[in-house]
C-alpha cells in the first residue's frame, strides 16, 4: 500500500468511495458541493489516497491544516479494505505530513446512538487511534447524530 498526496485523476475514484457511504452520510456523488470539497482539497495538497497495484483506490481523506486546531474532513475507506490498516495509515502519514504540534486534531463523526456508529466501526476506529469523544454537533445531512472526537498532538 502507498500513501499520497491526492491528484485531479483521483477524483473518480473519491467518487467511488462516497458511494460506497452515502447511506451512513447522504447525497455526496451527486452533490456539487462535496466535489467542490475535493478538488479544492486536492488543489490545495490537503487530499490524500491510500493505493495498491492490486486493488487501486483503497481510501481517500481530505484534511484541514490549520494549526492549532487539525480538521479531518472526510475520511472514508472502500469495503474491501476496510480493518487492514488503510484508514490508520492515511491518517498516520496526514499527521506526520500536515500536522505541527502542539495542537488537537478533530474530527466529527456519528454519535453513539446513530446506526452506522457500529456498522461502520468508525467511533472504534478513531478511539484506537487515541481520539476520545468530545461534545455533540450539528446532525448529519441523512439527520443521524453527529458527535467531535479530538486527539491532542505535541
């Protein structure tokens, strides 16, 4: 697997990864607003993709570096390579990349009483990662609670 710095060709394939979501976060395919996120995300060397020559596009993130408080944006890994790694790898080489302590790290994902929480393992995900739970935000565009987990970074 490689990690990389996101490129105008890897826009279908961030395409591709939010359809495999859309049912825990809403209309993004379609949606003019999330591929303007991209490729403002991507013009702005703020995207990155986990690669394989076997599988192709294994994840995709698009983070925002504005210290001191870190933004994950969008962090999303395709079912097939899901729990192998892919999702810690993106966001290991995003920290060491972006990331100038001291400072947090945020991202908002699903509360604890929405149904992708478990399906999706991304609450488990972040808190192994040393993220813990913060307050509750505003809910998602499918109308899910939504909830911001920080992690500290020196």
């Amino acid at each position: 697997m490689i990690v990389r710095l996101a490129r105008e060709q890897d826009f279908p394939g961030f395409l591709d990864l939010a359809a495999q979501v859309e049912h825990w976060f809403g209309p993004m395919v379609e949606d003019p607003g999330f591929h303007s996120a991209v490729d403002k995300h991507i013009r702005q060397s703020a995207a990155l993709v986990a690669l394989s020559s076997e599988s192709g596009l294994l994840g995709g993130l698009l983070f925002g570096a504005e210290p001191p408080v870190y933004h994950v944006h969008w962090l999303v890994v395709s079912e097939k390579a899901r729990g192998k790694g892919v999702g810690a790898a993106l966001m290991a080489d995003a920290t060491r990349r972006f990331v100038l302590g001291p400072g947090t790290i945020e991202v908002v994902t699903f509360g604890p009483d929405h149904p992708g929480a478990a399906a999706s393992g991304a609450r488990a995900f972040y808190e192994g990662l040393g993220f813990t739970p913060a307050e509750a935000t505003d809910p998602g565009p499918e109308g899910g609670s939504r909830q911001i987990y920080r992690r500290s970074v020196r």
